[in-house]
C-alpha cells in the first residue's frame, strides 16, 4: 500500500479504537474517577508445535499497583494455571493501549491473555467475565490504586469468592 492507503487503513482500522479509550478515560477522569485500565486479549493454546500451559496471564511492567494483587487473586482461582508476564511479557515490546494510556498518564492498569480455547463457546466467554468481575471488583477498592505514589508492598484485599 502506498502512504494514502495506509493512512486511509489506520483511520478506519486502527484509529477508532485509541481514540475511544482515550476518550472514555477523559470522561472517567472529568466526572472525578480514577481509572483503571484493564486491557484484555486472547492467546493460542499451541505455538510452534508447543502447548502453553496457562489459563490466563497477567502482563505487566514497572506499576505493580494492580498486576500484584491481581497475579494473586487470580491465583487462588481453582485449577488456573496463571503465567506471571506468560505466555507474553508486558515489559518488551512495549504494548499501544497501555503505554500510551495508561502508563503516561500514571493510571493503575494490567493487561489479560486469556487462552482462546476458554473462549471458544458464550458459556466460557460469559464464565471468564464472571471470574473477572469476581476477581477485579475487590482489588478495584485497593488503597493507592488510583495513586502511583503509593507505598508498596500492598496488603491484599480478601478476594470474594
């Protein structure tokens, strides 16, 4: 493609999305919230011939504000195998959403890889949003989440099960 068609691609393809985030992050931040960006994606079971082990991971750099606890949490799911910066790692390459969103601006955040077999069916799709919301929602009331200043290490909230 030649410099017009790719721009043409990205403002249809690509740049709807960031701008939507950014947009719904500024109207969080107006109406006096703090946050919190949890991107989600999915991953293959298999990759060159090898099974990969882990239900869901937890991608994370430098803010361990939520990547912590969450790591945690989720952990103490029956029968999830969870990868710590597995099957992929949040520190390199650096990822768009993220980055751009959430790390400049200081905002607590985590991105998921959730396998995409557990994903395949609505009834593994609407169970995944169900653990998530179960999970997520106490760590969401932590103290100094919505701070980066914070003091670390963090006490853990009870996780409701």
């Amino acid at each position: 493609l030649d410099a017009a068609a790719r721009e043409q691609r990205a403002e249809a393809l690509y740049w709807p999305y960031p701008r939507a985030v950014a947009a719904e992050l500024s109207a969080l931040g107006a109406a006096g919230s703090s946050p919190v960006l949890v991107a989600i994606h999915s991953f293959t079971p298999v990759m060159q011939g090898k099974r990969r082990p882990w239900h869901v991971g937890v991608l994370w750099d430098r803010d361990p504000r939520l990547a912590v606890p969450l790591l945690a949490a989720l952990r103490e799911e029956r029968g999830l195998v969870v990868g710590d910066n597995e099957p992929y790692s949040g520190r390199e390459p650096p990822g768009f959403t993220i980055d751009h969103h959430a790390a400049a601006a200081g905002l607590a955040h985590v991105a998921l890889e959730i396998r995409q077999d557990l994903l395949a069916t609505p009834s593994g799709i609407a169970g995944w949003a169900q653990r998530l919301h179960r999970v997520l929602e106490p760590l969401l009331a932590l103290p100094g989440l919505g701070d980066p200043a914070a003091g670390l290490p963090y006490r853990l909230a009870p996780v409701v099960r």
